[in-house]
C-alpha cells in the first residue's frame, strides 16, 4: 500500500534520455567559398528558457562574441498525464527474475511526460540548421530503449512524439539590445512507471498434478484419474562427462560407438551438444543404440570427440529460471472417493 518505500528513477531516466537525444548538435559557419571556418557543439542545459534569456540580457560585456552565449538549448520537463489509452488490467502481475530470484511485478501504468526543448539563436540560419538537424527523426515519433527497472532488467521503448512547433523572435528594444531567435518544440514521451518489485516465495514449478473426478457431486465424487508431470533438463548442469564420441555422427544415425557405456542403461537420456537421445539397446561396452532427437530437440550432425553426457534427476533438480526443459508424465487409476489434501499433501 501507500506508504512502501521504492524508487526506480523512472522519471529521471526518462528525463535523460530525452535530453540525451540533443546534446550532440553542431553547427558549422562557412566563408564566401564555402569553406567551413568554425564547428560548435551547441551547449544543451536542463532549465526552462526565461531563465536563459535573463541572463543573457542581465550580460554585462556587450562586446563578448556572441557564440559564447549563443546557440543554445534547454530542455525541461512541463507536465505528467495520466494515458487511458494504453491502460492495461490493474490488477494483473507478471514474473520476472533478477538472475538467483524471482519476483513479482504488477503491470506498469502509463503516464505521458510533457517536454519542451527551447533553442536560443542569435542566427536565424543557425537555428534552421539545428532544426534540421532534428525534426527528420520525428515522423512524428521516435523510440528510445530505457532501462526502466534495473533489478529485474525491464527494458522498454518509449515513444518521444513531437507535438508542435513554435517560432519566437525577441527584437524589441533600443539598439543595444541583443536580439535572440527562440524555436520551441513540444514533445511528449510516453513512458510507464512501475510499482513496488516484491520477492515471491514462488520459484520454478518442479511438479503439476490434475485429478479428474466423475462428476461434479462434493459428497459423492469419486476421482478415477491422476496425471502428473514433471520438468525434465534437456541440457547437463553438472558437468559429469559420461563418454565422448569416438566417430563423427550425421542427422540420421542411430547407431553409434563411444569411449565406454558402463555408465549407461537403456532408457537413459543422454544429450550430445544440444540434442537429447534415449538409449534403446546397449549392444557392446563401446555402441549405443538410440532414439534421436528426443524430447522435441533438433536433429543435427555431431562431431568425434563430443561430449556425451547423462541426465539424472540431478540435472533436473538444477533447471533455472528462463531454461528450456522437457516434461516427464505419469498417470494413475483410481477406484476410491479419496481426495488430495494440498496442505499435507496426502489423500485423505
């Protein structure tokens, strides 16, 4: 609830990675030949642009050139609305890990962040030459990937759409007063702020079983069926390096010889690179007989001197968080009125 300390720094991210867009603008003065003299990178500051023009008139050194104060570009933040638009279910959680654990996330809310980007010219071509530096990025969006919350590594594009733009030109005063080409562009940047990221007791799920029950009567039901899996690796994880191919192997063979199968049993799942195979026969102390590309893993060509290794339900009990694995089934009959207690997990 209110209250429960979190801070991603959403909108501060966002805020730089908007400024971040801008600030690698140049502008070039060229000679009678068009021969570029001068290239400037134009400074670009967060803070609105009332502020910049005090200070360039409050300037006491009228006779300082003018490029050390001009172009420039501010940038600030005017607004924070809510999006209906692109509301999703409040309610709704997804799962997500931050590598050792998983946590628990409820949907992002979206929310529209206002933004203007002032630029300061004294040069009405300088600032054409800024403008077209940028508006041909705009059409009338542009995405920009941002690390939203870092310790689950949610990643998302936000959409920076530019809304309008508008033309200033303060000359009003005497002779001495300097004169300052102002653009304004709106934009706005539709990003999504997270709640709190809360632990889950919930890890992998190791087990699912289903019971299925003759009719829908609580008093007399009776379940005639049980169904249960299990996941499976489809890959090593403890590294035990069975055997090794003694011969290179295509797609299609069967049939092949290894260092030693002592270790081996038919029915056993091996896996060669990333292909699982069962074991049917066990011919000799060198040859396994096997089924290819077991649990829906690809069929390929293997390479003498390739590993060959044995999944155990040790490898199973080591499957991580965003692994693939495969899936072991059993099925019971039943004749009895018995239910399963999740809570002592018997039947009772």
């Amino acid at each position: 609830m209110l209250g429960t300390y979190f801070y991603h720094e959403i909108l501060r991210k966002t805020v730089i990675s908007f400024g971040t867009l801008f600030n690698d603008i140049h502008i070039r003065h060229k000679d009678n030949n068009n021969k570029s003299i001068s290239d400037m990178k134009v400074a670009l500051a967060y803070g609105p642009m009332q502020k910049f023009l005090a200070r360039l008139e409050q300037q006491p050194d009228l006779n300082r050139a003018t490029q050390i104060t001009l172009p420039r570009m501010s940038f600030e933040m005017t607004n924070i609305s809510y999006d209906a638009t692109r509301k999703s279910t409040i309610t709704q959680t997804f799962k997500a890990t931050d590598g050792s654990n998983l946590r628990k996330v409820f949907m992002p809310v979206p929310y529209n962040i206002g933004f203007e980007l002032n630029i300061l010219v004294k040069l009405n071509d300088d600032g054409l030459q800024i403008i077209e530096q940028i508006l041909p990025f705009f059409q009338p969006s542009f995405n920009l990937s941002v690390d939203l919350v870092n310790v689950i590594g949610e990643k998302r594009d936000i959409s920076v759409v530019l809304d309008n733009i508008s033309f200033q030109d303060d000359y009003e005063g005497d002779f001495a007063t300097r004169r300052a080409l102002i653009y304004t562009l709106s934009f706005t940047a539709k990003t999504y702020l997270f709640g709190p990221v809360a632990d889950t007791p919930e890890g992998l799920i190791k087990k699912v079983q289903l019971d299925y029950h003759t009719n829908m009567d609580r008093e007399n039901k009776r379940r005639e069926l049980r169904y249960v899996v299990t996941p499976k690796a489809v890959k090593d994880y403890d590294g035990d390096n069975t055997a090794v191919l003694t011969f290179n192997i295509s797609a299609t063979e069967v049939r092949f010889t290894v260092n030693d199968t002592t270790n081996f049993a038919v029915g056993d799942r091996i896996v060669i690179d990333s292909e699982v195979m069962q074991i049917k026969e066990k011919p000799d102390a060198t040859t396994l007989v096997v089924k290819r590309g077991f649990d829906r893993t690809l069929k390929v060509e293997h390479l003498e001197q390739a590993r060959v290794n044995k999944l155990t339900t040790a490898d199973d009990n080591l499957i991580d968080i965003g692994d693939d694995f495969g899936f072991s089934e059993t099925s019971s009959i039943f004749t009895d009125s018995l239910q399963f207690n999740p809570a002592t997990r018997t039947d009772s």
